[in-house]
C-alpha cells in the first residue's frame, strides 16, 4: 500500500463518515443521488485519500456542486469553524519565510497543494456561506489576486454581525482562528 492509499478499513470508514454528513446535510447538495457518488469515489483511490487528509485535519468535507459539463462533484470543507489541524499558518512560503522569528510551522498554499486540494476562491468562500454559517468565530485564507500579493497581502474571509466579510492581512502573518478551506474535485 502505498502513502497516498488508504486501507479497506479507512475506506469504509471514511465512506461511512461521508455519507453520514451528506445524509446530515442534504440543502448542500439537492439531487444529488450518495449511490453514485459513492461508486466513483470507490474507482478514485487517490481522490479518497485527498478527502481523507481534508477530514483528518478538521475540514469535514461535504460534496456542495456537481459539475455537468465534467461530471465532476465539488467537495467544500464544511467544517462550522475553519479546519483545526489547518490553524496558525501563513498564506504562503513567502509570507512564511519573511517572517524574522515565530515562524509558523506551515503556510496555507503548500499544505493545500501537499494534501491535494484548491484553496476557495472568493466567489467560492461566498457561495460556500450561502449554504450555512461557516467561520463565525475563526476566519480562512482565500485565494489572493496576483496584484495583491506583490504587494504583500492576502485575503481572508468570515461571518460576523449576518455578513460575509473579505479582508486583507499580510502574507506573513497567521492566527490561532486562522487556516484555509479547500475543494476537491471528483
């Protein structure tokens, strides 16, 4: 077995922990049927063990959109709060390594990329809100125009006071409320 593999044993189990939350969480994802969804994660052992890492690190991944021109469905961290196993990093390794001392350990760009998903684009962080309250006490990186982190930022978003706010930060810095929501594609 390789790294990127899990076992018959983690498969069921994060089969079953799936598809508890989307039986959980069905505004998410109307017509969507779990059968069919199930059977092409079961033929994509690599996209299980990319939802693996997602659920092992906080994510709580659900499936929110399915793409009919790929026939792809989109899985979003839902998790209420942004990802625990995903907090105190930087938006990148530039941010992370201009950092003089108390250097986090990670930074959101290479985790993403490490575990194999997106992070959420702005458009994308505002449609995940519209299926809940997501980020109500912690906040998540977002995609950042190139324009943006030349100068040195980043973009962040949460809700607070019934609203979605975006906002900006340096690249460098990081919070203990603060990780990155991805998605995945299957």
């Amino acid at each position: 077995m390789s790294k990127k593999e899990l076992s018959v044993e983690q498969t069921h189990e994060l089969l079953n922990t799936l598809k508890t939350r989307f039986e959980k969480n069905m505004e998410r994802h109307k017509g969507i049927e779990w059968a069919k969804v199930q059977a092409k994660l079961e033929s994509n052992a690599d996209k299980l063990w990319v939802l693996d890492e997602m659920e092992v690190t906080g994510g709580e991944p659900d499936i929110v959109d399915y793409d009919e021109k790929t026939g792809e469905y989109i899985f979003y961290d839902c998790s209420a709060e942004s990802p625990k196993g995903r907090r105190s990093i930087c938006y990148d390794l530039e941010g992370l390594e201009s950092r003089k001392e108390h250097q986090p350990e990670n930074n959101a760009i290479d985790m993403a990329a490490a575990m194999g998903i997106e992070l959420l684009t702005e458009e994308q962080y505002r449609f995940l809100q519209q299926l809940g309250q997501f980020d109500t006490k912690t906040s998540s990186w977002i995609v950042t125009p190139p324009g943006i982190r030349k100068l040195g930022g980043a973009l962040f978003g949460d809700r607070r006071y019934d609203h979605v706010f975006v906002y900006h930060n340096g690249a460098q810095s990081y919070y203990a409320a603060r990780a990155f929501r991805g998605l995945l594609r299957v």
